[in-house]
C-alpha cells in the first residue's frame, strides 16, 4: 500500500513524501522581484515544516514582464546569487524546490494569444529558456511552466481565449505548440538531470467542452517528450467533490501517461488523498492555503495522519500586506 510519505524518485530529484506546496503569490519581493526577509522566513518555515517539494510563486522572466505586485523576479544574472543562499537554505532541511516561471504581461498589460506574432512567441520560448537556465545555475531543482489560472499560456488552450488562426490555434495540435515549443527550449538549456513540470487546468467554466480535451492532449505531447511532473488544476470549483476536487480529471490523465501526476485544489485530508493514492495513477499531491496556516502541518500529519488543519479556505489569506492567514494576524 502506498503513502504519503513514501521517499520517491523522480528523475534523479529523490523526495521524502508525496507532498508538495503549490505555487502561491505571497506580494512579499520587493520592486525589482529581489528577495526580502519575509520571504525567506516564510520558505524556510516550508522547509522546516516537512513539505517534500516547494514550489514557488511565479516568477517573472523579463524585466517588463511582471504582472503582479511583490512579484519575485529572475530576469537577469544578478538574481542567481541571492536564490543560490535560498536554495542552498531549503535544501538544508531535506526539501526540494522548482521555480515556478510564468510569462503574462508586457509592461503591466495583461496579454492575450492575440497580442504577440510569431516573433514574439519564439521570444518568449527563449525567455523561458534563459530564465530556467539561470534558475538551474541558482540552484534550483528545475522549474514549473505556469500554464493554468487563465493567463497567457493558460489562454493558448482556450477555444474562447485562443483565437489565432496560424499554427498557434484553431485545433489541439495548434493551440498546444507554445506551450511545447517552450519545453523543447528549456530542455535544450538546462542538464537531463534538471526537473521541468508543468501546472495546467483541467477544466474552465467558459470553455467546459473543449478545455479538458486541449488538456488531456497537451499532457500526453509533454509526456512523450519526456516532462517530468504534470500538475493538475481548473479554472474553478465546478466539482462534485469538496476537497481534492480535480481528482477525476488528474486520475484519467494519470492512466494513460506515465508522467508523474500531481494533484492541486483543496487537498486537506489524508485519508482522502490516501485513498486517490491508491485507487488512481496519481501519484503526488500539492497544496498552499493549510500551510499558509500552519507551516508544519506536513510534521503534523506524519505524526497524527488524523489531524484537522485550521484552514477553512476562507480566501482571505491574500492581502496587500502580504499572505497571511487570518488565524495568524
């Protein structure tokens, strides 16, 4: 029988269980995406609290390219110093870390498919590239590609969104090529050994019929490539289920890929994401609002599987002060 905290390999990365923390916007870098003493803090409390992989809030990879406040960056050689000490911090614990890279603005303005040429889309490919190609010599343990939640990539999928009609939309083979053009790069620039996930949806209140099936393509085409973590979200709660809400969708794509699955949306129970553990392909398990909360709940649940978080995912953890649980101010 499986477990939550089984040591697992993927790749060469070995981790010490099956949980990871999603990647969450914090508003805690300052202006120019540098890190802060809040943040470290808030990683290192990650790491002492047993997590197996962090990874991180999304990063911009241009100068002009930030799309949110306290945004961490990663956009020139200057940042590899300070992310070698993070890294080096995290590692100290016994935890792993991705850099999550995410590409959504251009000099504040939200972009859409439609925005950028072909150009600008082999740009972007290549900023990526750059960006991961850092992050590998920062000491990271590989990247996730932010391709979920509606923004620019997320949007690539999208019949609605996607309204291109070059060889960037208009059909599943089309609307997914960004997002592999960008695998390939970051493939080419960064060792074998070097991790690349992706986090994608599964599903979209607007686009419904067709979002799951870009999905389902997107993961198999990265699979057969070699991708080595395919993280599993939605555009919204549209479930059935309460808790680890994505778990059909994520479980249908875990059994005809073998590509570690990786599940996200309201993961809060053990026994729960046991029984999905043993009775699916998926194989890992993330989560971000319960360790807001309570930084060592991963400590906890080795101790007292049984144990309730304090999160009621009450959403009012984002702030512009910061992130925060309410039950910690």
């Amino acid at each position: 029988m499986k477990t939550l905290f089984d040591k697992t390999i993927i790749n060469k990365m070995e981790l010490k269980n099956r949980l990871m923390r999603s990647a969450t916007w914090e508003n805690m870098a300052d202006q120019k995406g540098h890190l802060t003493d809040r943040l470290i803090k808030l990683y290192e409390d990650l790491a002492k609290g047993g997590i197996g992989l962090i990874i991180t809030s999304a990063i911009y990879l241009t100068e002009n390219s930030k799309s949110l406040n306290g945004q961490l960056g990663l956009y020139s050689d200057e940042f590899i110093g300070e992310y070698k000490e993070f890294t080096s911090m995290i590692h100290k614990y016994g935890s792993k870390v991705l850099a999550q890279m995410s590409y959504a603005s251009l000099k504040g303005e939200m972009l859409k498919p439609t925005d950028v040429t072909t150009e600008d889309i082999k740009a972007i490919a290549t900023d990526f590239g750059d960006a991961a190609a850092r992050a590998e010599k920062a000491g990271f343990d590989g990247v996730e590609i932010h391709a979920a939640h509606g923004f620019f990539l997320s949007q690539f999928l999208s019949s609605i969104h996607n309204q291109r009609r070059d060889n960037y939309g208009g059909n599943l083979e089309n609307n997914s090529r960004i997002i592999l053009e960008i695998y390939d790069e970051i493939r080419k620039r960064t060792s074998k050994d070097f991790i690349i996930f992706i986090k994608v949806n599964s599903i979209d209140a607007n686009d419904y019929e067709n979002a799951f099936k870009v999905c389902k393509y997107t993961c198999i085409q990265l699979s057969i490539k070699g991708i080595d973590g395919i993280e599993i979200s939605g555009g919204n709660d549209i479930t059935e289920y309460k808790e680890s809400i994505y778990r059909d969708y994520a479980a249908e794509i875990a059994a005809e890929i073998q590509t570690p699955v990786i599940l996200v949306g309201k993961n809060r129970t053990p026994d729960v994401m046991n029984e999905i553990l043993n009775t699916t392909a998926i194989q890992y398990f993330s989560l971000s609002r319960p360790l807001i909360s309570e930084s060592n709940l991963v400590n906890l649940w080795e101790e007292d599987s049984d144990k309730a978080p304090k999160c009621i995912s009450c959403g009012k953890c984002m702030n512009e002060n910061g992130l925060m649980c309410i039950f910690n101010r």
